[in-house]
C-alpha cells in the first residue's frame, strides 16, 4: 500500500517562501514519477512540477506558471521529495498534494494549503 504524507504548507505573504515535503511509503525509486498538483477553490487540479522515476531533479518538469520560482527535488535517502516554493504570489493560494504514480496507477497524499496573502 502506498502512502503519502505532505507538510510544509501555511500562510506567507506575497514574494515569500515555502518548502512542502511529501514522505512516502518506500522509496522513491520505486516509483515511475513523483510530483506535486495543486487545487484552488472552483478550479481543476493542476500539475506544478514533476520528476520522473522520483529520483533525481535532472528530470524535472515544470508548469509555466512556476517556472523559475519553484523547485523540485528528491532524498532517496529520506524517501522525500521537496517543493521549494521562492516568490510566492496571491495566485499560488490552492490545496497542495503529493502525487506518485507506479504502474499506471496513481496515489495522492492528503493534501496541505498554501496561502498567499497580505
């Protein structure tokens, strides 16, 4: 069974930083992708960043949305992936969640807010 736990979310204001980190259930090698989504109120959830085989930020993707302001990265040793979040804007405010996907399967953590705000 693979689970996910997420922390690291709160309330910043607009231009500062945030690190969410995603602990999963083995490592995260096993997986064939490790990433962030996130979900504002009256809107589908959205890809924010993304690292295949959850091993090694070489591989990363980014919505465009965040590129240059968010990075994702991997601790094999801690079976953690990390989104560094730099320059946070009102826009980023949403429900953040850790997704993995093995076997064309796709597992979600619980979710943690993120809130932008003066």
């Amino acid at each position: 069974q693979v689970h996910l736990v997420e922390s690291g979310g709160g309330l910043v204001q607009p231009g500062g930083s945030l690190r969410l980190s995603c602990t999963a259930s083995g490592s995260i090698f096993s997986y064939n992708s490790m990433g962030w989504y996130r979900q504002a109120p009256g809107k589908q959830r959205e890809l924010v960043a993304v690292i295949l085989n959850g091993a090694t930020s070489n591989y990363a993707d980014y919505a465009d949305s965040v590129k240059g302001r968010f990075t994702i990265s991997g601790d094999s040793a801690k079976n953690t992936v990390y989104l560094q979040m730099n320059g946070l804007k009102p826009e980023d405010t949403a429900l953040y969640y850790c997704n993995a996907r093995q076997g064309g399967i796709d597992y979600w953590g619980q979710g943690t807010q993120v809130t932008v705000s003066s």
